[in-house]
C-alpha cells in the first residue's frame, strides 16, 4: 500500500462513464439504412448490397460500443472496453500513473495508430488504461475529477502530462486557428 488516503468524499462517489452518444448514433444510423434496404425497390443489387452490410455492421459497432464502460466506487476502478474483458485497479493502493507524452492534437488518435492514454498501476499489478474519446466532456470531467484525489496522492509516481490530463485539456478537441 502507498500509504495514500484520499479524502472521504470520493471514497463514497459513484462515477460511471459511458460512451452512450456514438453507440446511439450508430444504432439509429444503421437502424435507418436497414430501413432504407427494405423500403428502397428498384435499385442495383450493388446498392442493396451495400445498404444491407452497412446496417449490418453499424448495428454490430453499436452493440460493441454500448458495452464501454468505467466505473469508479468504493475505491476501486472498474474498466470494460469493446472487445476487452474488464480490468480494475484499486485506486488507494495506486503506485504509478502515466500520462500522455504530448498534448493531443485533433489527428492523432487516428495518425499512425497513436491513442493517447491515462494509465494506473497498482502494487498488486493490476493496470487500466483509460482513453476519452467518443465520451462527453461532462462525463470526462466527473471521472477525472474522481480520479484526482487518488491519482495525486502522496506516494503515486507520475509520468507525463497526468495534470493537464485531470484538468480535462488532453482530450479537448482543439479550437482551429485561421
């Protein structure tokens, strides 16, 4: 154990981050060209073809993206992504947090594969790595501020931009400049 308390007011908050806004819209999108294959007569087998797979997999991509999920209570951290099966880290025994390298930038979660991550580790070896994107900003905000009293805690290493990342300026979406 690090030796670290965090203050009795997160230790009773519940916090759940969801990305419930992409799932409902690919849900709805897939939903309608699924409608749009049935009601749409006289057309190529081309575009019922492609009408048909789109649904398809926009209603799979949907499904896939409901399931993510984090959850902060009772002082532990509770992960499950898309395909990944859950992972949790007990926040009061938090030895080490990473944080991005650099700020994010619009592309780059997208250019090269490159995903910008809030990584805790505890001394037990449990580890989660946390992504925002496709969550809102007042989700972001509650889950990070949750996570603030344990991730500054005496005794937690930091590395990276772990402070501009609990101030919620990693995941912004940056205004442009013209």
């Amino acid at each position: 154990m690090n030796g670290s308390t965090a203050p009795s007011s997160a230790r009773g908050t519940v916090v759940v981050l969801r990305q419930t806004g992409s799932a409902l819209a690919e849900l709805i999108a897939g939903g309608g060209l699924l409608a749009v294959h049935f009601l749409v007569h006289g057309q190529s087998d081309l575009f019922n073809s492609l009408t048909a797979g789109a649904s398809v997999g926009l209603l799979i991509v949907g499904i896939l993206a409901s399931r993510f999920r984090y959850e902060v209570r009772a002082d532990r951290l509770t992960a499950r992504e898309v395909l990944n099966r859950s992972q949790s880290v007990d926040l009061t025994r938090l030895t080490r947090v990473l944080g991005p390298d650099q700020p994010e930038t619009f592309a780059s979660p997208y250019l090269l594969g490159r995903k910008h991550y809030l990584e805790l580790h505890d001394d037990r070896g449990s580890a989660v790595k946390l992504t925002f994107s496709g969550t809102t900003k007042g989700q972001r905000q509650r889950m990070l501020a949750a996570l603030e009293p344990y991730v500054m805690a005496d005794g937690v290493s930091r590395a990276g931009l772990v402070r501009e990342a609990l101030a919620g300026q990693q995941w912004r979406r940056p205004r442009s400049r013209g």
